[in-house]
C-alpha cells in the first residue's frame, strides 16, 4: 500500500492576486485590505472558510505569499489560511524557517487573530510580525472554535521577538465572518471542543 500525496491547491480564482515584483503594500492597512479581499472572495466563490493571509517583506511591502482557508475543498483540518500562506512561502523561499536570513524581515497578515493551532505555526515559521484583523472573539460570535489560546499569547509573541498589530481593519474583517455565518458556510471545527 502507498499512501496518496497530500497537495493543496489554491483556487484558480487567487492567480489574480499572484505576487507581482513591481507592486508593493506600504501599509498595514494595505496588507489587511489584500487579506481581506481574499476572504470575502473565498466566501464568494465558495472555495473555502472566511480566512485570508499574506506573508510579506516588514520594510518593502512586498508579497511573499498569500494563503486562503482550504479546511473543506481539501478535506484538511490543518489548511487554514494562516498555515497555508506560510507553507507557500517556506517553499519560495526554499527554506522552513522564514527568519533564517537576517534581510529581509517578513511578517504575516491574517484576516482574523490566529487559531491555537495557527498561533503555534506563527512561533516557529520565522516571521518576526504579526498583522491581525478581527479578534478571537469575532470569529467565536459566528461560530467557529478557535482552541485554547494563553490570555497572554500577544506578549508572549513579542517576548520572541515578533511584533503583533491588531485590529487593522477590523470592521470590515468581522464583515466577512458574518457574510459567511449568514450564507450557511460549514462552521467545520464547532463542536467547541
């Protein structure tokens, strides 16, 4: 017996959104508005959960990698947005530790705060920020269990040297949460432990 290879697949729809070297996010809010499209979009196509993410150079703007929620197209508890714009970049870069060179510095941008399980990804990926949109409590409001998370996990990531911004275009992230709670998307890790 062989086991099948795992292989997650954006949707075709996310080629539009391809890092181009030319164009470059200067803001925090640049950054989120990207992930957030992503996760209306994702919605909208019915391609998967309420979630973007982008991995992008701190000091250019420049996207590394973006990353939308698969849990349901690819049958994989584990491809959330956060994780899988992550792997993305690992690949780019040809490396697992995104910190392993000391330029250029890369933060991830997620359209809500992470997951327990995607706050353990953001300590050993490498990226030395943290950009987030609606909190932990926005995504539980519709639904979605989030894990046992430390009440401390904001210091505690930048007690390793990764800086984390919230509530960058929050509104308008919460926004995209509902539209899906409201259009009957799959609440696929509810059973609140």
């Amino acid at each position: 017996m062989r086991f099948p290879d795992v292989v997650l697949r954006l949707p075709d729809w996310v080629a539009a959104f391809l890092p181009d070297p030319d164009r470059a996010f200067p803001s925090a809010e640049d950054r989120m508005d990207l992930a957030v499209e992503l996760a209306r979009l994702n919605v909208e196509h019915g391609t998967g959960g309420p979630f973007g993410a982008g991995v992008f150079e701190r000091e250019s703007g420049r996207l590394l990698s973006l990353g939308v929620n698969l849990v349901v197209p690819a049958r994989c508890s584990s491809a959330h947005a956060e994780i899988v714009a992550i792997a993305i970049a690992q690949e780019v870069l040809g490396h697992y530790d995104l910190g392993s060179t000391p330029a250029p510095t890369y933060e991830l941008v997620a359209s809500t705060e992470p997951c327990a399980m995607c706050l353990g990804a953001v300590y050993w990926s490498g990226v030395r920020g943290l950009v987030c949109g609606a909190r932990d409590e926005d995504a539980r409001a519709v639904g979605f269990d989030e894990g046992p998370k430390p009440p401390d996990w904001v210091q505690s990531l930048e007690r390793r040297g990764i800086a984390v911004l919230q509530d960058v275009l929050r509104d308008r992230a919460r926004a995209v949460l509902v539209q899906y709670r409201d259009a009957g998307g799959p609440l696929y890790n509810a059973r609140q432990g």
